[in-house]
C-alpha cells in the first residue's frame, strides 16, 4: 500500500496508547512517522500524542483492519501489550503490509500454552507443569492468554487451588489455564532485539517486585542486574529461537533458580515497564525506534544495537498511589528536577478511581533515573518517587 501522511511521512498505526505505549509514541512522534493511535479508552493518555487517534479496543481484530485499510498504514505496531501483537501480526499479513512477526510466529508468542510446548520441544528450561491436580506448593496459576497479572494467582495451600483456577478460567479468553511450580529465585528480564534470526541481549534486569496479593507486579526495573546475565540473556535466545520469532524486539521473563535459568515467559515486543526507555537511558539504544523501523520494514542496520554512552546504572520506579479517587498529583516539577532524574511520568488525571494493588495496571505513575551504578540510581529513582503525592479523596459507591 502507498506510504501517505504529515508531509509524506509514513502512516504507523500503534495499537493501545495507555501507560505501556506512552514510549514508543513519544519515539515515534519525534521520527519521520504520523501516529495514528487506537485505543478503547477516551482518556488513555497517550493519545494526546497521536495525530490521529481512532478508539476502538486493540482487541477487535475486524475493526482493526477496517481502520488500517482506511488509512493507508504503512505498518502496524503493538508495544508493551501481548494480545495485540497477534491482531497486528495477522492484519499486516492480510493487508501485505512489513511486520517482524508472521501470523503462525505470533499465534505461539500469545499463548503460554504454545509457548510451552515449542519450548519443552526445544528443550528449553522452563517451570515445570503440575497439571490440574496439583499437590505440590507454593504453585503458580495462569491464564493462557491473559498478561499484567490477569488471572496470575500464587497458591500456597491445597484449599486454594480452586478459586485460583476459576480466577484464571474467568479471565482467560479460551477458557484454558496452567498450573506450574513455582520457581525460587531472582527473576530478571532480558530485552533483545533479533534481525535475520540472530538475537542481540541488550539490558538484563532485576524485577524487583511486590508482594502478594500483588503477586508479579514489579515495582521496579534495574540495571545492571546482580545476578547472572550471561545464563538469562542465553535462556532468551533459546526461548525466541524456539518460538519462532527472527526479528524485531522481545521480552523474556527468567527466574535464576538454584538449578539454572527457567524461562517464566517471552513477549515478541517491547516491554510494558518502559523498559525500551531505560535501555536507551543504560545503553544509548534507541529501542523504540529500532521497534518503529521493524513494523515499517526498515533495515534494522540503520539503528545501531551497540550503545555509545553508556550510563553506571539506570532504573525505572513505579509509583502507587493510594486507594481513592484522585483529586491531584502533586510534587511532579520537584521529583522531575533532582539529580539523575531522566523523567516523571503520572499516568491517570484527576477523577481516576485508584484501588489496591493487585496488576501492573494498578500503578500510578513511573520514574526514571540514571545514576554512578545501580544502586545511586535505584536510590535517586526513589528519593524522586517519594517526592510524588497523589491527593485522593474517598471512594464513595
């Protein structure tokens, strides 16, 4: 299909412009691409930076390829949300349009269950599968195809298992679940980047996460990890070689338990915890534009993967706020200026009913910061977190 646009620039269409998008369409509006975003929300707040922003749920695969042939796009992209990478994979293939991923690849990236099974083929380590009569705890159970911690529940005790299989069956799309052992240890995540097949590890991780009832949420991003990035950065290259994925940008979840690395989970796309951003911030690779290049059929050459100033250390921060309705967010300009501080970002505007802590959408807002080594910038990102006051009044039913 003919490239249209701003002053002939390329049409992207991004799929989602909630909190997990906001870095690519930041990247995206600074390139030569005219944004047209979709999102279901009204006020996700990401659309402000689209040129064109179409509401519509990421998920209507039909209304999706509606608004793509309408427009004329010249590529279809689906950061930090899994779903989505499916409905785009599939549409760009109808409509003849350059994707990273072909619809079979992207079919098996969706789906735990897929992924599971390519990767006990392959041999790759992984927790094990207790099945649905399981008798050994603690054990995880997941939805198939949900993310964000979307029918995720930690069982520790038999009486348990139940409720939490019924929580998953109820948000899975299929119906499906998986109930596997719960693997002891630090989890990192390894964001990569692959092109003809050949996966290149950019930042290693440590997920540093909540408790439960919050069970996988994380609450922070750092690099460099403590722990061992050579064997993570390895069990993601076999987990992406496995699924099939041979370009464009992935996401890989590893647990370094007392036996070795155990891929949790691999996303082909960018991840939802700015992790593009921080990478840039750590390494100077513009992740995201190399993401932006992938869905327009771009050399991925032309984007360098070997960083040239890298930092000590960089993080990300989630912030939370309490449960209520807010009323304002205050302290931003002050937590935005100390030092090291790369940016502040509070996701939800006045009126948004925040509750407890239970999923990665729950999170108020973020903070990234660069610092001498990981724990100066952990300790920066932190000082400007507590900076940030979310004013929230009572939720009234």
């Amino acid at each position: 299909m003919a490239e249209a646009g701003r002053a002939g620039h390329p049409r992207l269409l991004v799929l989602g412009a909630g909190p997990a998008q906001l870095g690519l369409l930041e990247a995206a509006r600074a390139r030569d691409v005219y944004v047209i975003a979709a999102d279901r929300d009204p006020a996700a707040p990401g659309l402000r930076l689209a040129d064109e922003r179409a509401i519509v749920s990421t998920e209507d695969e039909p209304a999706i390829e509606r608004l793509a042939r309408a427009r004329g796009v010249a590529g279809i992209v689906s950061p930090g949300a899994d779903w989505p990478v499916g409905v785009a994979a599939r549409v760009a293939e109808r409509l003849g349009l350059p994707h990273p991923l072909d619809a079979a690849t992207a079919t098996v990236v969706t789906s735990k269950a897929r992924q599971r099974e390519r990767f006990a083929a392959a041999g790759v380590p992984q927790p094990r599968s207790l099945g649905p009569a399981a008798d050994t705890f603690p054990s995880v159970v997941k939805a198939v195809d949900r993310q964000g911690q979307r029918g995720l529940t930690l069982v520790e005790r038999a009486e348990d298992l139940g409720p939490a299989v019924a929580r998953a069956v109820g948000e899975s799309r299929s119906g499906a679940w998986l109930v596997e052992e719960l693997v002891e240890g630090p989890e990192v995540t390894v964001n990569a980047f692959s092109s003809d097949g050949e996966l290149t590890p950019l930042t290693v991780t440590d997920r540093l996460t909540a408790e439960p009832p919050a069970f996988g949420v994380a609450l922070a991003h750092v690099w460099p990890s403590e722990h061992d990035s050579a064997a993570a950065a390895e069990a993601a290259r076999v987990a992406a070689a496995a699924a099939g994925v041979r370009r464009g940008p992935t996401y890989t979840q590893v647990r370094l338990g007392p036996d070795g690395p155990r891929v949790i989970e691999l996303a082909a796309r960018l991840g939802g915890g700015h992790d593009a951003e921080l990478c840039e911030a750590a390494l100077g690779v513009d992740l995201n534009g190399l993401a932006i290049d992938a869905a327009l059929g771009r050399n991925a050459g032309d984007s360098p993967l070997l960083g040239q100033s890298p930092s000590g250390g960089a993080c990300v921060v989630f912030l939370v706020a309490p449960a209520g309705i807010l009323q304002a967010v205050e302290g931003l300009d002050e937590a935005a200026s100390l030092p090291g501080i790369r940016w502040v970002r509070s996701y939800r505007t006045p009126g948004w009913r925040f509750g407890p802590l239970r999923r990665g959408a729950d999170r108020a807002g973020a903070v990234l910061a660069v610092g001498d080594d990981r724990d100066d910038a952990l300790a920066r990102a932190r000082r400007s977190a507590e900076t940030v006051r979310f004013v929230v009044g009572a939720d009234v039913v």
